[in-house]
C-alpha cells in the first residue's frame, strides 16, 4: 500500500484476556478476604475458587496466545527484548519479596523480644512464655528463643542445597544444547532439571512434617515458615514452567534463533537457586547457630 511504513513490530488485535485477568484477580482477592472473614461473610471459599479459575484461565489463553504469535513471526527483535525486559521485571519484582521476608528474619533475629518456648510433655503441645519484666529477661533476648531446637542445616536443607545447584547445571546445559541444535540434550536436561525440581519439593515437604517448631505463635517459625515456603512456592512454580518447555520442546517448539519461552524459564529457575543459597545460609546455618539441633 502506498505510503505505508514498516515497523519491526507488529501491532495485534485486541484481546479480552487482560481484562479477563484483572477482574478474575479482583473476585479471587475479594474472596480471600471474605474467606478469613466467615463470621461477616459467606461463600468466600466459592468466590476465591471462581476468580482462581479465572486467573488460571487467563494464564493459559494468554501465554497461548503469545506461543501462537512467536510461531506467527510477530516476536520481531525489538518485542523479543521487551519480553525480556518484562521478565526481569518481574524477576525483579519477586525478589522484593523475599527482601521482606529477609527483613523480617534479620529484624526478629537482631532485636529479638524475650520469649521462651515451652512444650507440654503429655501433649506435645507448644506454647510461648512472653518474660518481660522477669529477672533476667535481659539476658534470654535470643535467638533462636529459648528452648527451641533448630533443623540440621547438614542435613536434608545441604541435600536441597547440593539438588538446586546440580538442577542449575542440567538447565544451563539443556540451555547449551538448545543453543547448538542438539534438541535429545534439550530434552534431557529438561527431563533431569524438572526431576531434580520434584525431588526438592519432596524433601522440603518431608522437612516441614518433622520439624520441631510450629508454625504460629512463634516469630521464629513464622518467619522461617513463610520465607522457606515463599521459596517453596517458587520451585513449584518454576517446575510447572519447565514442564511447559518439556511439553513444547516435545511439540517441536524453540529454535536456535529464537527460544524466549525456555530462556524465561531458566532465569526463572537461576533465580530461585540463588534465593535458596541465601536462605540456606542465612536462616538454617546462621539463624540455628547456637541453638540445639533437633535429633
């Protein structure tokens, strides 16, 4: 057409997900309230499952859509590095996360409050003995508190640590394979990173069953609790992804020249085994030191 003008992007037709995606987020926020709420509010576990749905739905019409548009050709240069861009902005954004649950342990860890835990040896039961104003109360500001055994950071948290770091080289290396054409690499390191992924869960799961500190009551197991969990989470969520590039390294997806789906999925990943280093050394090592180590 006469005075039309070539762009290296491609403008596409509208689509209704994002819209789909804000309201879905909206009702399964609502819902959560309502949800903690009972008292005030009814059905809040329906309305948090139906905007769940709806945010799931939208993750997959919208990711399936950007899949069919780099299979289109319209992931010119320039969309491929703002896509970029928009992974590490969202990289970026998650590890502000964790900086609060950082803050929150160095906080609880630096200046701790006077508290003791006690266990009923009938019950097992835990409960927190607050000493303010107590002789010696000074001298019991610990951490951990008073009377709390703490996991093995040797043990099953130095497994986990040793399986993130091997989980981090078999992507690398199926990264490396992609890059040279050699697509039975690709899948094979796909297939070890995702088991490796799996295989933490497990013990991470494991770890929490027969760890000695509760949850609540304690800012010792709350802070412990929500920024291994957080991090827990995360390997979850990174897996699922890996999964996906399995799924379409399979379908025969991803090129040499241009693989910005597996490559999102490996920053992803790196980016969960650097936050688990400095949960390893920061909450099982430097946060137990000290205190007794449950058997």
């Amino acid at each position: 057409m006469a005075g039309a003008k070539n762009h290296d992007y491609h403008i596409l037709p509208p689509s209704i997900t994002p819209l789909m995606g804000s309201f879905s987020a909206l009702t399964m926020f609502f819902g959560l309230v309502m949800w903690m709420h009972p008292e005030q509010f009814g059905y809040g576990s329906l309305v948090f499952g139906l905007g769940l749905i709806g945010v799931l739905y939208t993750f997959f019409a919208w990711w399936t859509d950007v899949v069919n548009e780099a299979h289109a050709g319209d992931h010119t240069p320039v969309v491929q590095l703002h896509l970029r861009y928009g992974m590490i902005m969202f990289i970026a954004s998650e590890v502000m996360f964790f900086v609060g649950w950082f803050w929150a342990w160095f906080d609880f860890s630096l200046f701790p409050v006077p508290l003791e835990l006690v266990k009923d040896p009938e019950t097992h039961a835990f409960t927190v003995s607050n000493l303010i104003g107590q002789e010696g109360a000074a001298a019991l500001m610990q951490w951990p508190p008073k009377g709390l055994e703490v996991l093995d950071a040797m043990k099953l948290p130095l497994l986990n640590t040793l399986i993130l770091l091997c989980s981090g080289t078999t992507v690398t290396w199926a990264h490396h394979s992609l890059i040279h054409g050699d697509r039975d690499g690709l899948k094979k390191g796909l297939w070890l990173t995702i088991l490796l992924g799996l295989l933490f869960s497990a013990i991470q799961a494991y770890e929490y069953s027969v760890a000695p500190f509760p949850f609540g009551g304690l800012n010792y197991g709350t802070a412990f609790y929500m920024a291994t969990g957080f991090h827990g989470f995360h390997v979850i969520v990174g897996t699922i992804f890996l999964i996906v590039c399995l799924v379409r390294a399979y379908k025969g997806h991803f090129t040499p020249q241009q693989h910005f789906g597996f490559e999102a999925a490996a920053w992803y990943w790196h980016f969960v085994d650097v936050v688990w280093l400095f949960l390893f050394i920061a909450v099982y090592i430097w946060g137990g030191w000290g205190a007794p180590v449950h058997a």
